[in-house]
C-alpha cells in the first residue's frame, strides 16, 4: 500500500512507531502491536503500527525514529505491507513459561531490542519474566555477551585493563574520582565509565562533569586512555551495551532490579571495554540495593560470570548504611575527592581509607605491588601527590580546567544548617532520606545542590551542634529541602543513658 | 511551572501522556515514566511525562487523550507541577513478587488501568505478574468486581437475566445467533453482549453486524431488551467492564492468557450487566484455547466464582477440534444461523443441535422447562417459527431489516471451490489453518469473506469432491488465500485402507 508521510515531529522513546488510519489498518488486516515494513526509496525499516483516526486514510504518521532511520521529508512517498511480528516475542513467551532461553534466542532479543524492534509493553514483559523467573548463568553469559556485541566495543591492545566498580546505593560514595587516578598513575590502563543518577542525587558522570566534560565517542575515548592511562566518562554517550539502557528505562519505573539482569548490565560495559580485572564493591545494609545475604549470593554469581568472561572480579562487601566522604551532590562530591588527593588534613577518612583499599587491591591484582603490599604503594602515590597530578591531567585532557582546587569549588549559594536538637551519639544517618533530600535540593541538575555531613554514625553532639548543612542554587529548593528535613530527620541521634 | 499547549493531534492508544522539554523535565527532575499534575483553567489530570527535544522548553507537547480530557486549545496556558507515581505501581511489584493482592489494591489498579494512569509498560508487567503467579480465588473475585464496577452497570430490574457463552477458539461457532432468539421467544431476558473477533474471522458482534447494527450505549440497550427480551450487540461499546479491553490490547499481542484474567474478563461482563445463569460452552482440543485438562481447570473455577458471584454457571466441555456449521466469517455464519432458525431441512445440523442443546439448558435454568425437558421445549421454539420471528424482531429493533433470509444473503463475489485429490474420508479439519485463511480472505473486515465447508471430519469423499469453498471481496484477496490453501490445506483426507 502506497502513502504520504506525514511528519509527527514528535518521539516515542526508543520504539520504531508508524500510525495509521484505522481504516488502512483494518484493510491490511493489523491488530494492535502489528508490525508493517516501511519503503521509502532504497530503505527500509519494520515498524509497530499504531491506529489513529486524526492521520487520514492516505497518509502514514511518521514518529522521529522512523523519519531519521529513513531519512523521511514530509509528504513523501511510502510504501507499507505487513510483516510478521518478530520471533524475539515467542522467546518472551518462553521466559515466562520459565524455560531457558538458547544463546541465539538471547541475542536475537538483544538485537531486537537495540534496533527498536520491541514495544515498551514487550520490553517490560521480558524484564517481569526475568524478574520472576530468574536467568540461568548460561543465560546471563548469553545476555552479557549479546548485550556488549551489540554495541560499540573499545579495543585498546593492551593489558591489564583495571575497573573500579561498586553495586551504588550509597550517597556520596565517589571512590572512583580517587582510585582512577591513582591506578593511572602507577601507570596502569583504567578507562572507567560510568552512569548517571536516576533518581540518586548524583551518579559518577554527574559529579565528574563539575571538573571536566563526561561525554565523548568510542574514538576520544581511545585517544584519552591510551595517552593518559585513566578516563572517568560516562557511558551513556559511548553506545557501548545500548540494549542496557533501553531495560533500565523500563525496569526502573517499576523498580525491579532482576540479579541476572544487574549482572549482565554491570559486566556487558566492562566485557565491551575489554576489562580485564574489577574490584566490585557490593556495599549492603539499610538503604543500599543489598541486605547481606544477597551481597554474598550477588559476590558467588559475580565470580562464577568472571570466570565464565575471562574477567578477575575482586568482590568486597562492605557495610553501606551511611553515607561515604561528607558531600552528597555533584560539587560537593568534587570536594570530598579534591580534598583527599591534595593530602589535606579534614579530608573525610572514610572515603579516604577505602579509595585506598580499593586502590591497593587492584595494584595487587595487576602485579604492581606484591601480596599484601598494595595498599601501601596506593598510600604512597596518593601522599606524594602523583595521583592528584594525574587527576588534574585527566580533567585537563577531557577538556576540564587543571587549576582546580577542593578550595576553588562553591556549592549552591543558598544555604541551611541543621543542628542537634538534643545531647547524644549519632546512631543512624538514613540513606533514604538523604538521597531523597539531595534530589529535592536540586541535584544533580542543580551541579551545586546536596547535602554536606559534619558529623558521622558514632559522632557525640551537643544540643545546638551542627549536623549538616544543605545547599541548593534557588531560595525556592533550599525552601523545599527544609520542609521535606523538617519531616525526615536523616540524622538519629541516641540520647546518652 | 507554567506552559504553552502544543497539540501533538494524534492519541497514544490509551495513557494519558504529556510531552516536556528535556531542560523543563530536569528542572522538575523527572524521570522517565514520572508523573505531572497538568492543570487547565479548573479542570486537571495526572499525565505520564515523556521528554523530547521537538518541544520547545516553554511548550508542552499534548496527546489527544489529555487533549479531549482537559478540553484544551492550542496555545491555551497549563499548570504543571510533579506528581508521585500511582501506588498501584507498588502493587504490581508486590504480584510480580508474588504476593496477594487485597481487594482495595486490585480496586486501586483497576480504577488507574480506567483511567488511563499506566503506561503500557506498566500494565504489561501486571499482566505477565498474572501471568506468572497466578490469581488466587479471592483475587480473581475483587478483580472481576473492580472491572465490572468501573465501568457502567446495566440494570433491567428483572430475574432471572440468561446469558449464552462460549470460551471461543472454534471458527464458526454462531450459536449465540439461534440461542438468545429461542431463549427471548420463550419470554426469558437474555442481554447479549458479544466481542469483535481479534484474530479470528469473526466475532459474534462482527457476525450479528451484517443483520443490524451492533453499536449501542446502555440506555439503548436497556430500551431494546426490556421491550425485546433479548439482543445481540457489541460489547465494547456499552463500556462495560472498561479495564477489560485495555489489559486485552496488553496481553493479546504477548499471546497471554493467563486463566485468572480469562476467568474475570468473561465475567466481569456478565456481572455487570446482571446476569444470574449461565450456559457455558468449553470447547477443547486441537486449535481451541484449552486441552481437556484445563477445560476441567476452568470449569471447577467457573463453578467456584459462579457461587462467590452469585451467578449459576452451567458448564459445558464439548469437542472443539473442528469448525461449528458450515460457514466462516460473517455473512457466511449469518446463513448457517439463519437456515437453522428457518427450519431448512439443508441446514448445518451440528450448528443445530448445538444450539438447541445449550438453549434447553437454560430453559431448564430459568425452570421454564422441568429438568429434561428443556431440549424439547427448545425444539418446539424453533420448528414452530417463533424463534426465527423473534430474531427478525431484534434484527430490526437494533435497526436492521428485518425481511432478511438465507437466500437473500450474498457472500463475496470472488470464490473458488477446493476438492478433495483422493478418495477418503475426512479425518481432521485444521481450526488453526481456517482462522487463518478466513483472516487472510478478508474477514471480518470485509463481510463476505470467508470459507463455506461441504465436508465435516467423517464425510467419506471421492477425489473431485468439492471440500470447501473460499470467497472474496476482491480478487487480490482470492488470490491470496489460494496462494496459502496451496501451502496450508485445512482438511486432513484419509485413504481407505
């Protein structure tokens, strides 16, 4: 059937979506979720036909995704016939009647959902499946292979290539500013990428885009690491694993967060980044993705899927049930971490320690320092001040400015000070709340906006004593923050017998 | 925050979805799938929030649905502000973990799925829930009521109301058409509601289209079956058990049919529009929805639900392997229908006895006729003519001709007559194969498609014998289904030894 398109101007989100009048859809006999083939000229592309009775009978409503993949001008000509829905869907079924799905079957699925072949509703139906029905380690090999070959793959010839990572949950936890360039610095290859928040008040890319720009192509990538050594960018513009976040922007909404799938999405961007060893922090307890039976089901899956990929996973569980370094929000994160790697005195220890800890583990796992001594050469590249040279070079080559300093950097100008109403220990400082909170004040959007700790799990306080301050860029979102604080105290603060 | 309406001039097929610029969306940090209150002059809604560049930051893209919702005019000024997600979001998580839902919560979802509040996304994963955990009795009784009271409630103010259903799957099957006629002759009240077909070549609506209109609202209805006692219309559009059809346009597309949603899907109908017995067929085997094991499934929950409903459910599990009558597709099953109600000695006999049987039934239900004498009560009905008078008198109350005959009805102009290449008998008619080729002919779209059997399974045939014939309303469409007859040929003829 012969067309005119007409141009939606609009996107859907991801899936190939083409509409038409109900009376074209009925004469080529299309039910809901249909599929058409769509020509136009010496392309094509197959295309979920939606029902509309606003597009008149000779025309085809044309979504973004079709119109750029076809290169579509309005009222162009296009030619339609049905097709077939993709087999990706019985593989759907499958999963949902628990039966394993075969390594082809897994990579037809990723195919089809890299390629917008799948409806939001399909997508969804395959995370509850897997959400339900589990994945076997075949399975998830499968899936984190298929999910890395569909994408981009970093290829830099050399090795070892080292990986900082941590399952996420706790606010404030930027490890990853310290160990990078300490790694880098003892001259090993550490092409870290990282996520954005979703709904933390930041996530590593937010936070390194105080310093520096995050996003670059598979080829600047490349370039960077392989003159630098180290690279914290973020993944998302690198189309390495693309199938991860077309999931993640269905699960998320629902918040599942399958096992197979939280594998396969954490070592498909590793397996395309030709990693080669991790140390993986899996940090549980209140507040994280994790209590601590589920750390160690997580830590025996991680090993097995290394093993299976040719990855060394170094897994430590950690307790996570307060927050790490005293910032929470993307400048006062960049802080936190300046402040450490320039060897200042108030530096907050608990980052500290275990950026070093981490550090120290993979110097070991790349045979830089010997059994037992990584963590004393991490310490001496940090106090000597190389790791803050080689950070400053990493920011300076991903186009940041180098003459930064943890004195340099101004949270949002609108500031509170909470303070202890009583006399006492602080005994819990909720993740929730203060991840929560730091959303409300505006970040990570608001790069200034968070929450800065002055005191930690374990600190005496005195009534009138400050807890931590809260910053935001408009008088309006630091108003916001304090009635939301006004209601949810992160801070629990247990009164001396 | 306040924004210009752009209308976007085309539906989403359901939620109700705004579109936002990606700078407003993350001044307002929302993610994707989150929620915002849209506000217009004094009315709102709570839309879905997509994000994309095409909108300009002071504008606000606008689907239909909210479009029609808040009555608004381009460039008419709205009112956004954040809204939390739906908590029947929660409740999706807690079946997909496998939990019961309380009869509040099934309302809950119920009422957001009418209402438009999920994304597709999101109904799909309550489906595949279901799907994958089932729905215990009390959950299948909440649900059933919370579809049938979100929608509207048909009250006639008389008992006992008969319903004839049928689980369907048989091409064919038109017993309703000669049923609901005898039943209202014999003076009892039978509201027939009935669904288009999906991918069948025709639905009871579709079928009953030919003689009248089908499409009413529930005064109409109500105006037509207390005068007539009886009707045949189309159930989608009474809004009857709205939530139905929605969660159907999910779960058909994935090929789910879990029983818990079958189960209240069918009744929540017949609840809604007062229904106290029920003749229900089962079919089962080859090409039908259910094996004999689940037809004995589904009878026991048919029975329990009946009893928690207040409803009596005759159940009747009956050999569905090949085609009902001779005709399928619309105006084909209308002339088996009506050589049944007119007493020609050449019409379909298994259409016949079918009909009468399940029509004693419920002469013995509504205790018109004592305990076994229904069947010849029925008998009497229809020899005697007053159910073909009673069905030309609901033909022309929906508004059809009542002067209808068999031989006044004309299928399509284009067919062709398929014969048997060997002697034999017929062993199997393919359901699977007819439904497909009826689909392919045109039906129910074009009413004169379809395929006219003169053989049934056991008819001995010489070759030459003419097995079936095929009709279209256009010659492309003949042709079409020729082309897969020659691939796909529906009759199994087996030699004589």
């Amino acid at each position: 059937m012969r067309l005119k398109t007409k141009l939606l101007g609009i996107e859907t989100g991801g899936p190939l979506i083409v509409v038409l009048n109900p009376k074209i859809a009925a004469e080529l006999d299309l039910s809901p979720a249909d599929r058409v083939r769509v020509m136009a000229e010496n392309k094509y592309c197959v295309a979920i036909a939606n029902i509309s009775k606003h597009i008149k009978e000779e025309e085809i409503g044309v979504y973004e995704e079709v119109q750029r993949q076809l290169n579509l001008d309005a009222e162009q000509p296009i030619t339609i016939i049905p097709e077939e829905r993709p087999s990706s869907i019985t593989q759907i079924k499958k999963k949902l009647d628990g039966l394993e799905l075969s390594k082809d079957e897994i990579f037809e699925l990723v195919t089809d959902i890299v390629d917008n072949r799948l409806t939001h509703a399909e997508i969804s139906a395959l995370v509850s499946a897997i959400y339900t029905k589990g994945l076997s380690l075949d399975e998830i090999e499968h899936l984190t292979k298929a999910m890395a070959e569909t994408g981009q793959m970093l290829e830099l010839g050399v090795k070892p290539i080292l990986d900082i990572h941590s399952i996420g949950g706790v606010p404030g936890n930027r490890i990853t500013l310290i160990v990078v360039p300490i790694i880098a610095a003892a001259g090993l290859y550490i092409p870290k990428t990282s996520s954005r928040a979703i709904t933390d008040p930041s996530g590593t890319a937010d936070t390194m885009e105080v310093l520096a720009p995050v996003t670059f192509n598979i080829t600047e990538l490349k370039e960077i690491v392989l003159e630098h050594k180290g690279c914290i960018v973020w993944g998302g513009a690198l189309d390495i694993a693309p199938a991860d976040d077309k999931i993640i922007e269905i699960e998320h909404p629902l918040q599942l967060d399958p096992t197979g799938m939280l594998l396969s999405s954490i070592l498909a961007k590793k397996y395309a980044t030709g990693v080669t060893n991790i140390a993986l922090e899996i940090p549980f307890g209140p507040g994280t993705k994790c209590t601590k039976i589920r750390a160690a089901e997580l830590e025996k899956k991680f090993k097995a899927m290394g093993g299976r990929l040719g990855i060394s996973i170094q897994c430590v569980k950690i307790d996570g049930s307060q927050p790490v370094g005293n910032g929470i929000g993307p400048t006062l994160e960049c802080i936190d971490a300046l402040q450490v790697l320039e060897n200042l005195p108030n530096c907050p220890i608990d980052l500290k320690n275990r950026s070093l800890f981490f550090a120290g583990l993979l110097l070991e796992e790349a045979k830089k320092a010997p059994k037992g001594k990584g963590l004393a050469l991490a310490k001496e590249i940090l106090s000597s001040g190389k790791a803050l040279s080689k950070f400053k070079e990493i920011i300076g080559a991903q186009g940041g400015n180098p003459d930064v300093s943890s004195s340099s950097l101004q949270p949002g100008k609108y500031d509170e000070t909470i303070c202890a109403e009583k006399n006492g220990i602080v005994q819990a400082i909720d993740n929730d709340i203060i991840k929560k909170l730091g959303r409300i004040l505006g970040a990570p959007y608001n790069k200034g906006a968070g929450i800065y700790l002055k005191a930690k799990v374990g600190t005496k306080v005195k009534e009138g004593d400050p807890l931590f301050t809260i910053y935001a860029e408009s008088g309006r979102k630091l108003s916001d923050g304090l009635v939301f604080v006004e209601a949810n105290n992160p801070f629990k603060i247990k009164e001396k017998a």
